[in-house]
C-alpha cells in the first residue's frame, strides 16, 4: 500500500520555477527543477530557485529528476540541486542536452554524468511507482508530460503545453497516449495555468510563420529579431523566413550560439541551406536588405540587450534609421513596463518596432479549451493546478469546475503545501515551510530579507556616512566628524544639513564617552537614532545611516636612551 503525498516546491502563486516533490511511500520523485528571473524588488539578484530544505532532510529518500522539457523554469536549478543532490536526471535528448549545457557551465557540477534520455515509450520501474512519458506541444521540441504510477492510481504533470493540430513532427501532442492513460486511474493531474485566462485558443504556429514571413518580404531594412535561445520553434520559423526571403542570419546574444548549434547538431533545428548563418564579422559586408540579425536572451525577453543596441551602447550593434526590431516572443505581464520602456528608446534611435503578440494571440501554453479537453482526455479524480500566479491557478480552477469536477476537487497550493493521500481521498493535510533561494553571482542563499530592505533603501534614499576619531582614555573627540552621502543629498549645496548634522554628531558621541559604562554598540545606535531623527525631520527621507568610529592608537611606544 503506497502513502502518497504531493509537495509543490515551485511554480504556485508565482511564475516560473517549476519544481514538484511526489512522494509514494519512501521514494521521492521531482518533478522539474526550474528558476525564475527576478522581478523588479529583488534588486541585485540574478535568479532565484526553489528551497531544498525538505529535500536536504529526505535526501536518501530521492530516487531522481524528471525534466519535461529543456527552458529554464525546468532545467535551470539543476546546477544547484545537483551540487547537493547526487541521483539520476531523467528527460528527452534535447532537453538533456540543453541541462548538459547548464549542468556543465558550474564549477561544482561540471562532472555530472548521470543523465538518461527517455521517450514516450519508456518506462521506468521503481520499487513503488512506475515512470513514463507522453509528447505534448510546446516551444520547443521533444517536450513532454510526466506520470508517476502508483497502485492507487497516476499522478499526471502535464509539464508546459498547449494544443496545436498543425504542429510538425517533434511537436505532435499523442492524444493516444493521453486516452490511453485516461482509461485508467488518473488520481491527480498537475496542469499547467500560465494562460488559463485566455478564452481564445492561441493561433496556429503555420500562422505565425506566415506572419514573420511577410514581415520579412515587405521590410525593405534591417531586422533585428528579438527571440529566446530556447524558443527551438520559433528560431526555426525564422530560420525559414529568412531563407525565403534571401536573408542571411547573424546570431548575438547570450547563449545563443551554444544552444542552437546543439539543436542542429541533434537535427532539432534545420538550415534550408549552408550559408544562411554568417559569422558576426560579416555584420557590415551584408547589405541591410539581405541581414536578419537574431539577438536572444537567457530570461525570455532580451529587453537590455535592445535598450543597449537602441542607445549605442551595445558591442556588436547599434539601431538606426530604417532598421525593425521584430519582437517574436510573448512578454509576461510582470515585463509590461519593462516593454514599454525598451519601444519607446527603440523609436527615439529611429528604429520601429513590431511585436507577434500585438497582431496574433500566440502562446506555448495551453488556453482554457486546451486546458478542459487535457483534463477530458485524462479523467482525473483531482486537479492541481500549478505553474502561474493566483489568479491564473484560480482561472485553472474554475475551468475544472465548468466541466464539472468538484470545486472540493481541486487545490490551489501554496509552496510547502502537503497533498496527502488518506483513506481513498486526497487531502491538504499539512506544510513544510518552503521560501526562495536567491541567487547573487556566485552567492547561493546568502541574500537574506534584510539585505534586500538594504538595497531597497539604498536604491530610494542613499546613505549617509558619519566618521568620528575618538580617543576613549581622555573622553574626547581627536577631530570634528566628518560626513559624506551618496544618493541622498548632494553635499555642495546641503552645507547647513551637514553642519548640523555634524553637531549632532558630536553631541551623540561626547555624551557617550562622558557615559562611566561605555558601550561601543550603544554608541554607534545612538548616532543611528539622532541622525535618523534629525534628516527625517529635515528631508522626509531615511537614508541607510553609518556611523563609522575609530579610536586612535592608546599604547604609547618608549626608546630607551644609550
């Protein structure tokens, strides 16, 4: 008899980061193991993953890494969970690649081997449950949705997907195999609900390769396409626009050369002919009529690498009159401002813009039809959504409900939250406490909750110094304070602030010293609170305050006279 619990660890109420623990008795399956970009309050922070803390406790318990497909909210965290985790990764031959690829970039994993390639054929026996695999479409080829068999029935996750009719071969959906599973117990189903609130079913990839096709023929300039590394898709829709229309393709941006020279290595990818990519230096031998230049980005949208192009700031381009910087991926709400900001200076360089999500409802993920006819085909006695902020898990809910699963049914989780099998009923019955994982170069969990109201201080108000020499033994101050700010005024024309502030200074710290129980610690917060008092008063503002006292040298050193 299995006991059965599900632990989301990532991806609920929040976008991106996918990681999901499925216990059946004393196995552990993981279910991706994704990142996420920061969003604007994390200041500093490169990216953030899932917290291993309930993992670190049942380590011994982890049988290994199930990978849908190869973006970076399911492969992404793979470094750091490996570094701690020694146990197998299980996906399809390109998304083991691309986690090669960022298994391999890190130092401290860059020895792993234990990858496996599956495909929806294959079945892996545990002790407790049985995994395999079924082919959904998404971006990128060979994606694929995960089930763990248990004896009291499959826990299905459908990874990221929609449905497409037209999809080529290697982006097929198996409705087979979905049937197929179906017909048996399907206990839960983890579904995907990153664009559960569209009611219209995203247009057919062949239309959006007619669009960037007829971008492409009636452009008369240059075209930079703005793209991900990992939207395998949508760079091949380039690709053959672009040969159509006898234009010849320069490759920029982070990552992009190693990923797609991997996926034409494994015939992910294909050129209709030899000499459609060209190296970077030929950038200025190409006519503008005949040049495609595809910038990519690691975090989906590769807004700065834009914004540098369009202020003359980039390495290898600059924008100019004539030019179209063709936006072909989907930015999430949270990137709206961030878009904004990017077309504005884009337009200001005398560039247009034109982006695929302004004219066509295009989406790697599934609508709200999509997502009812997922759970038709399936049957699941429990829905869980996963994979999107509230409000889309919600949307995802209510999907369920409209093809009449019950609303008791369904559970929308927060992270740490425990789905527990209990006497033939799945239940929320408990949680472990779950945070986030941020990422700053090479600091892993080291930037804390204070650090970042630090830096968000810092970034809205400065900070203000106060240096003191003092010598403790006379009880005086050896020289006048003195005082520097950066970010909160500018001292020039601040003279009488910085006087008085000074003054205060001095106050604070005589009044110490004149104290028989001297305590350094008392000393430094009693400038902090006068200070802090003192420029609230005056300027409205709390700026990060840092009293800085040095004792002078008390030892005196004798010579002996000979």
């Amino acid at each position: 008899m299995s006991d059965i619990k599900i632990i989301p660890l990532g991806g609920v109420r929040e976008n991106a980061k996918n990681m999901y623990a499925v216990v059946v008795s004393d196995e552990i399956f993981i279910l991706d193991c994704g990142l996420k970009y920061p969003e604007n309050g994390l200041l500093g922070i490169d990216t953030v993953i899932p917290d291993f803390s309930f993992l670190r406790e049942n380590a011994s318990k982890i049988v290994g890494v199930f990978l849908t497909h190869g973006h970076a909210d399911a492969i992404g965290a793979l470094p750091y969970f490996l570094s701690e985790f020694d146990v197998p990764v299980f996906g399809t031959e390109l998304t083991i690649e691309l986690a090669k690829i960022t298994v391999h970039d890190e130092e401290k994993t860059k020895k792993f081997t234990d990858f496996h390639v599956v495909n929806d054929q294959t079945e892996i026996d545990f002790e407790n449950a049985t995994v395999s695999f079924f082919k959904t479409t998404h971006s990128i080829p060979e994606s694929c949705g995960i089930v763990v068999k248990t004896d009291k029935g499959s826990i299905v996750y459908t990874g990221d997907f929609k449905f497409d009719q037209t999809a080529t071969n290697g982006y097929r959906t198996d409705f087979g195999r979905l049937a197929e599973i179906g017909k048996n117990r399907v206990l839960a189903l983890l579904s995907d609900s990153a664009n559960a609130e569209n009611p219209n079913t995203p247009v057919a990839e062949h239309e959006i390769y007619e669009f960037i096709n007829e971008n492409f023929e009636y452009r008369k300039g240059r075209i930079v396409v703005a793209c991900v590394a990992s939207n395998i898709m949508r760079v091949q829709q380039v690709f053959d626009a672009a040969a159509q229309n006898n234009r010849k393709i320069i490759l920029t941006g982070h990552d992009a050369e190693e990923i797609i020279n991997t996926a034409l290595r494994l015939e992910k990818l294909h050129l209709s002919n030899d000499e459609l990519l060209v190296p970077l230096s030929d950038i200025e031998k190409i006519p503008d009529e005949n040049l495609i230049i595809l910038e990519t980005g690691r975090s989906g949208e590769p807004l700065k690498s834009l914004q540098k192009m369009a202020l003359g700031k980039h390495k290898n381009v600059s924008l100019k009159k004539g030019d179209l910087v063709f936006i072909t991926t989907t930015p999430s709400h949270a990137m709206e401002t961030a878009v904004a900001k990017t077309r504005n200076m884009i337009y200001r360089a005398g560039a247009d813009v034109k982006a695929i999500s302004d004219e066509l409802n295009s989406s790697g993920h599934a609508s709200r039809n999509d997502l009812q006819l997922m759970m038709n085909l399936l049957k699941p006695k429990y829905v869980i959504p996963v994979q999107g902020e509230y409000r889309l898990l919600a949307a995802n809910s209510r999907c369920a409900q409209e093809i009449g699963i019950s609303k008791d049914n369904i559970f929308i989780t927060s992270k740490g939250d425990i789905i527990e099998y209990d006497h033939d009923k799945l239940l929320l019955a408990s949680s472990v406490e779950v945070g986030n994982t941020l990422i700053d170069g090479s600091g892993v969990g080291d930037i804390g909750n204070i650090v970042l109201r630090d830096r968000k201080i810092l970034s809205e108000d400065g900070v203000f110094v106060a240096v003191v020499t003092i010598d403790r033994r006379k009880k005086k101050i050896v020289d006048s304070p003195q005082i520097t700010s950066r970010g909160f005024v500018y001292v020039k024309t601040s003279r009488d602030l910085i006087a008085e502030s000074a003054t205060i200074v001095t106050e604070a710290v005589q009044k110490n010293l004149d104290n028989k129980e001297f305590d350094w610690g008392h000393l430094k917060q009693d400038v902090r609170d006068q200070l802090n008092h003192f420029l609230y008063e005056h300027t409205k503002r709390h700026p990060v305050i840092l009293p800085v006292i040095m004792e002078i040298n008390q030892h005196k050193h004798f010579s002996k006279k000979k």
